[in-house]
C-alpha cells in the first residue's frame, strides 16, 4: 500500500514535521522517516481511524485479577522502564497496548505461552492491522513480561519468556545495498551541486536522513558535526552527539555557500522539509543515471558508511559513525563489511601457513612441477 495520500508535511520553527490529516481536519503527528516500521505503524493506526478494521469479541476484563495480562500491562506503564521510552515512542507503545489490553487483557499472564503469543499475532494481521503491528504486540508482550517478572502475583518468575522464540512477520521488502564506487561515481559526477553536497553528508556522516535534513550550520563545527538522532530521544534541548567528520566532507562544507540556517537546501535555497522528499530527490538522481535497482535508496549511504567504517574499525567503528546505541544494529549494517575484512585477514594468515609447505610443487608458466 502507498502511504502518501493523507500526508500533510510542515515546517515550524526551522523544524521538519510530518502529520496525517484526518478528514475531519485533525493533523495527527507522524515519524518522518517514511522508509521506517515505525512510520508504517503510526500511519496505519491513523487509516484505522478512518477504515476501522472490524473488531473481534473482547473478552470482559476482571479488575480485581491482578494477575492478567491488563494487569501487567498496568505495571508496565507504571514502571521506569516505561518512563526511560521517549515521549514519540511512549505514545506509540500506548497505542499497541490499547490493542493488546483488548485482545489479551483478560488472559493471566502466565498462561501465555509461544504458542498462544503466535496465534494472537495472526490475529492481528487477520483484523486487517498489519504484519508491523503484529510484531509490535508481540514486543509489548515481551516488554510486559519482563518488567512483572519481580512481581509474585503474576507467577511469572520462574517462567520462559514467551516471545523470545515468538514469529515475527515484518521483513524489508527491498533490503537497502550499500551504495558501490560505481554508483556513487555515476551520480556524484552528474547531479547538481545541492544534490553532491546532500549525498556526500548523508555518506560521510551515516546518519539518517530525518537528522541529515535538520543539520544546521551551526552544528559544523570542524572536524566535528553535532547530531541529534530523531530516533534516540533527540530534541532541542537534548545534548547533540559529537561525530569526527571525513577531511572530504569538511571541504566540501566549506566550499559551500550557506544559503539558509540549515546545511541541506534544495536548489531554491529551501529547506527540504523532511526527510521522505529527500529520499525522493536521491531516488529521482538514481533513476536519471539509469539506476533502478529498488535495493538502491537513499539509506543505502548510511549502509555504505557503516560498511565503510568497519572496514577500519569493525563493528565499533561502524557504531561509533553511525550513532546506533545498540552494537547488533551496527552490526546489522556492517555485516558485509566485516565478513570481506574477516576472510582477507584470514587469507593471509593462510597464505603464510600454505607458503611453509616446502613439498608443495612450485608454479612455474602455469606449469606445476616438483619442488627441488
């Protein structure tokens, strides 16, 4: 399904938004990043609105049971795990667990089992709601069960988590590939001068584009670049990450003239307004040189870096550009790379180790004959 026919992009303040826009009028706040799960989620929550999926018979919930899955989720919302989620995610977590008090509520929680966690996410996809939001449910499960563990009334103690082995159903559709030398050299030496300039940020940094788009030039300050990742917590007033910058990308910065209070601007001077019409521009560079492979997108150059990176510095390097707070994301992004750096380590190490054998018949015109 195309998500675009109710979005309503904004700038405010010199700050990128997106909302959806009920018919009613209402603008409903939505993640930037149209490429993410998260979006997915959120912009299918907001079409439910409009098309409700037909509900299933929700069983009664027993207030006093202070065992059952309506009850967890309680403690979950009154937990400081919940607390340490930030405000977007909070909402979203609140959303899901609406879904998951009317579908479970009723349940004890340790009844739950892998089984029944697979067959209620079904469900879910059945009511119409998606794959994403299923796997959601099944997350939330995880996160409740977690945190009521410590709690007796639950009996929960001694218990296997049930989503640990749980079915997730959401996969990419196209995985993104890391862009190659030929493609950044196809479209580098073709695009315009504001399309060069976001290219070379969104590789040499390996950020996200929604953090890409709202860099401003005040947070350039060589060798470094400030970020404030949308997707971990960040906000104006947050402390913004400190990131060492290539000596490429620091010419290039400044070379350019600066034509608005942010780094990005398209060729009218203009801010981009977030990062999806960034993507498209990226996309529509890539189609001009004749580049259609769906796997080719604008994340592709926060692969490529993360690739880049752990060619030098492994999976903590790739994590220390791209910012990833979790080591298995940025070993996710850097798993081509370390695979390449790992077999030709490996290689030569065994080059040595096959140059000891002094029997081996040595070659010579392409001819093997006996050594000695």
């Amino acid at each position: 399904m195309t998500r675009e026919k109710y979005l309503s992009p904004r700038i405010t303040k010199g700050r990128a938004y997106l909302y959806f826009r009920h018919p009613s009028g209402k603008l409903i706040s939505l993640p930037t990043d149209q490429s993410s799960s998260e979006f997915e989620l959120a912009y299918d929550a907001a079409l439910r609105s409009i098309e409700p999926a037909a509900a299933a018979p929700v069983a009664r919930i027993d207030k006093q049971d202070k065992s059952n899955v309506a009850a967890a989720i309680d403690r979950y919302l009154d937990s400081s795990k919940f607390d340490k989620v930030k405000p977007t995610t909070q909402k979203r977590y609140c959303d899901a667990l609406k879904i998951l008090r009317d579908g479970l509520g009723a349940v004890p929680l340790r009844d739950l089992k892998t089984a029944s966690v697979d067959a209620y996410s079904e469900e879910i996809i059945k009511q119409g709601r998606g794959k994403a939001a299923a796997d959601l449910q099944t997350q939330m499960i995880g996160l409740i069960f977690k945190v009521c563990c410590k709690y007796p009334e639950f009996g929960v103690a001694d218990l296997h988590d049930p989503t640990e082995n749980a079915e997730r159903h959401y996969t990419v559709k196209h995985a993104h590939r890391a862009w190659s030398d030929e493609v950044l050299e196809k479209v580098l030496t073709s695009a315009p001068e504001h399309m060069r300039l976001a290219i070379e940020l969104l590789w040499l940094t390996g950020q996200r584009g929604g953090d890409v788009v709202k860099m401003r030039w005040a947070d350039f300050k060589a060798p470094y670049l400030f970020v404030r990742p949308e997707k971990t917590g960040g906000d104006a007033a947050a402390a913004a990450n400190q990131h060492e910058i290539p000596q490429r990308l620091i010419d290039r910065l400044n070379a350019t003239p600066r034509r608005s209070e942010f780094i990005l601007t398209k060729s009218t001077g203009e801010p981009w307004e977030n990062a999806n019409l960034l993507g498209k521009a990226v996309r529509r560079e890539l189609l001009r040189v004749g580049l259609r492979d769906a796997g080719l997108s604008m994340h592709g150059l926060r692969v490529r870096a993360a690739e880049d990176a752990a060619k030098h510095g492994g999976i903590d390097g790739a994590q220390s550009v791209t910012g990833h707070k979790s080591s298995k994301m940025a070993a996710y992004y850097a798993r081509n790379a370390s695979t390449l750096r790992t077999n030709s380590m490996t290689v030569k190490a065994w080059n040595v180790d096959i140059n000891r054998h002094s029997w081996l018949p040595q070659i010579v015109g392409g001819t093997d004959r006996k050594a000695g």
